[in-house]
C-alpha cells in the first residue's frame, strides 16, 4: 500500500530486492506540462500513471506519477494454490507498475554497467494528495484508481501519490536497431526483462518504460514450466524484432535469432541461461 504522510522510506519495495533509492529534494514542483497522452473525447487516456514535464529545484525532469494498485489484480492470473504460495507484499512488489519499475532501475543502478540501458531514473518521490486537484484543473487528469473509501477523506489524509523522478527527453533521433539491441540483451543478462518492448516505451532510442517488466528474482517463475519460462524470456525479442519492422529502418539486426534458454541448478537452485544472469529462483519442473 502507498505510505502515510509522516512515513520516511529511503528504498522501495521495502520487502524485496532489488530496490529503488528515494530521490532528494526540498522545493516545490512545479507542473509544466503533460506527455505522451492520447486524448479521446475530450479527456486523458492513460495506462499505469501519467506523465508529467517538470521543474524541481529549478531543473527539468520528467516525472511519472503512478496509479494507485488493486494487489487482487496481481492475484488473478493465478490459481487457487498459487495464490496461497504468495504474500499480499511479493504480489504488490512484483505487479504494481510502480514497484516494478522500482525494482527495475534498482537492477539497472546496482549493476553499474557502463552502458546507458535506459532513460536514467533519478529515483522515487511521493507527492501530496492534495495535488490532485489541481492536477485537474491544469491537465484534466482524474483517474487515479484511489480506494472508493479515500474519495471520501479531505485530500490532507488521502495517500500520497508515488512517481519517479526521471531524465527529461525531448527529441526523438532515428532509431539505432544495434544499439538498442545490445542495450535490451545486457538487460536481460541482468536479469531484467522489460515484457513490453514496443516503440511507445523508447524515448530518445532508449527504453523509458518498465511498469510490466520482470526483474529477477520474480514471483511467478516458480509456476511456470520450463517451456513456459523460456517462452515468456524470449517474448521481448520478438517484439523487438517487430518494432523494428513496424518503424521502417533497414538494418539487417535482428534479436530473435537465438532462444534463450533458462535452467536452474538442481544442486544451488541458480537460474542461468545463454544469455542471461539471473540471481537465485527456482522454476517448478
């Protein structure tokens, strides 16, 4: 669940590695502009949150604000005995769109690769319910998918929103396949699979995206079948190959060419592959 105002957390998920830093500042935002919106009928369409060009301490950022998470829809893929498996906090760590994006750049930032993977996150923030407001009146956003109980406290004692704080990019270069294709296998080899590759969530030719990705170790592996594993892993190079398609840039790189193929160790219980290096989880045989 969000946290109450007067709860200080420095890393989140705070019940699973890996984990996001809380992002410093003082002053005020100032909210600039919406981005990346579709508008039907007059209003805002968004997916997982809304995403906002902001000033904080006089410097741009961008700054995506998440909606508020339901745990039972992380819990309904799964059967009856799954979900007896599972905590209430790993579903929401591994299924919220804001914690999964959490793990994500906590992945990215621990490993310290040299190479840019990504759109840089800077790290998370919770912003005062009582934005809210005023978030509509600026932008005409209102669904934030808050617990009908909370429409009914004044906006001081509601949750406050989580966002992450990210790097500001404005200009779109032409695609670069063989780049972006090594940058998404060295995140794989990290152990984190982004499961939505597709050109809306590149920014600037990189990923800017990972609110369905999953960062390794991940709860529902352990259900999955070998071929139902290596299925799911291999699912972002499809897309990959397909989005290159789709944008018309001739290159003759391609991602699907190899399949990843996923064991774990019978003796340590390590998940390694051909491609990837993934910590510790068991998949069910």
């Amino acid at each position: 669940m969000p946290r109450r105002k007067g709860t200080v957390i420095h890393k989140l998920p705070r019940c699973d590695e890996p984990r996001l830093e809380q992002f410093p500042y003082d002053h005020k935002i100032e909210f600039r502009k919406l981005l990346g919106q579709d508008r039907e009928q007059g209003g805002v369409i968004a997916g997982h949150g809304y995403v906002f060009s902001v000033l904080i301490d006089s410097k741009p950022f961008a700054l995506k604000m998440f909606k508020f998470y339901d745990t039972s829809d992380g819990r309904d893929p799964l059967t009856d005995d799954e979900n007896r498996q599972v905590s209430d906090e790993i579903v929401e760590a591994h299924c919220d769109p804001f914690y999964a994006e959490c793990r994500a750049y906590g992945r990215i930032k621990e490993k310290k690769c040299k190479r840019l993977l990504a759109v840089p996150c800077y790290g998370f923030l919770h912003v005062a319910a009582e934005e809210e407001e005023r978030l509509y009146e600026l932008f005409q956003v209102e669904d934030w998918n808050r617990q009908p109980d909370e429409h009914r406290q004044k906006p001081s004692d509601r949750s406050p929103f989580r966002a992450l704080v990210k790097q500001l990019v404005e200009d779109d270069p032409p695609l670069n396949p063989r780049r972006m294709l090594a940058e998404l296998r060295q995140l794989k080899k990290i152990g984190v699979h982004p499961m939505d590759v597709c050109m809306r969530n590149y920014k600037g030719g990189y990923l800017v995206d990972f609110s369905i990705a999953w960062t390794m170790p991940y709860f529902m592996t352990r259900f999955l079948s070998q071929r139902q594993l290596d299925s799911r892993l291999r699912r972002d190079l499809i897309d990959f190959d397909d989005l290159v398609k789709e944008s018309g840039v001739r290159t003759k790189v391609r991602a699907a060419t190899e399949p990843i193929i996923v064991r774990a160790s019978e003796t340590t219980g390590r998940i390694t592959s051909n491609t990837d290096d993934i910590p510790k989880l068991r998949p069910r045989k």
